[in-house]
C-alpha cells in the first residue's frame, strides 16, 4: 500500500466517521427524550434514519466509497493505478461536496430539536 494516504481518502473517511457519530448521537438523544419525540411524530427518526451514511448519503457517496475500496486494494498490488484512483477519487469528492455538507447540515438541524445536554 501507498505510504501516504490521499487528502480525498482522508476527507473521506473523516465524513463516514462524522456520519456515523452523529447518527448514534441523535438515536442516544432520541431514546433519552422519547416523549419529545413522540410529540414531533415520526420526524426524529426519519431524519436520523437519513443520516446514518444510508439512503441520501449512500446515494451521493456511493462512487466515492467505490473508489476509495479500489484504491485501498490497488495500494499493495498497483500503486500507479493507486494513484489514478487516488486522482478520480479526489474528483469525486470534490464533486460530491455540496451535497456531504446539505446532509450534514440536516443532521445539525436534526440535533437542534433535542434538548441542550450539559
């Protein structure tokens, strides 16, 4: 594998991670504040459903996770394809970037329904 892992790799990554902790948040907020939640009818858990690299996430990032599993696996055995990879990944992160933030944002509007914590 390529010593060094590409920038677009790294934001990547960084968003599935954000995506992931944010989900979980929300559903630990949302089973602490069930009679919140039953008050804004099913709204809570359709949003967080959304935010959990699933459908929209999946739908907008599912080429880019493509790629970064193909570079990954060219890493050890084709690092020139790698870096290609690395080039087309790097596109389509930056292609994909108005929409990671519009989902990220829902997750922050989401979030702002639960009660502050500490």
């Amino acid at each position: 594998m390529t010593s060094e892992r590409p920038e677009a790799v790294e934001r990547l990554d960084l968003h599935l991670v954000a995506v992931r902790l944010a989900h979980e948040a929300i559903w630990d907020l949302h089973d602490a504040d069930r009679a919140g939640a039953l008050r804004r009818g099913g709204e809570v858990g359709d949003g967080a459903r959304r935010t959990d690299g699933g459908d929209r996430d999946s739908r907008a990032l599912g080429e880019a996770r493509r790629l970064r599993i193909l570079w990954d696996g060219q890493g050890l055995l084709d690092p020139p394809a790698a870096d290609a990879t690395a080039r087309r990944l790097k596109a389509e992160v930056d292609r994909v970037e108005p929409e990671r933030r519009r989902l990220r944002e829902l997750q922050n509007q989401i979030a702002r329904r639960f009660p502050r914590v500490g």
